[in-house]
C-alpha cells in the first residue's frame, strides 16, 4: 500500500462511493497513475498476488503504477 497518498489530476470515476484520481503522489514526490480496480480473493480481501512490478494499492483498492513504470508499459 502506498504511504499517504496524495489525489493528483481529474477525477475519473467513482469506486465504493469514493471519487478515483487519476494519479497520486507518495511522500516523497513520487507519481502514480491510476491502472485498475485490485481484483479480491474469496474471502474479499485484497488480491494482492495479481499486482506486478511497480503496482501499489491505494485504499479502498485501487491499483496505481508508478509513473515511470506506466510509461515504459506504454512503449513512451
């Protein structure tokens, strides 16, 4: 999970009744773009085992990747 996270840019959707940014940033200045909803297990925890390389957990479950990461997956 990512250690208070920061809202950053529009709002893109609504997820539990609480709005999603469109990326977030970490204590340190670093930048998350928003990638998915964390899919949950049987017994409704997180799935976290579905998360890949530079993909954090923002509550209530949403999967943001990191910046740099998000660019390379991109091809940018």
């Amino acid at each position: 999970m990512l250690d208070a996270p920061q809202p950053e840019g529009d709002i893109i959707g609504y997820f539990d009744g609480m709005p999603i940014s469109g990326a977030v940033t970490d204590r340190t200045g670093k930048r998350y773009e928003y990638a998915a909803v964390v899919p949950r297990s049987s017994d409704g925890s997180l799935d976290v085992q579905t998360l890949h390389f530079g993909e954090w957990v923002v509550e209530p479950g949403l999967k943001y990747l990191l910046r740099k990461t998000a660019k390379a997956a991109r091809g940018i």
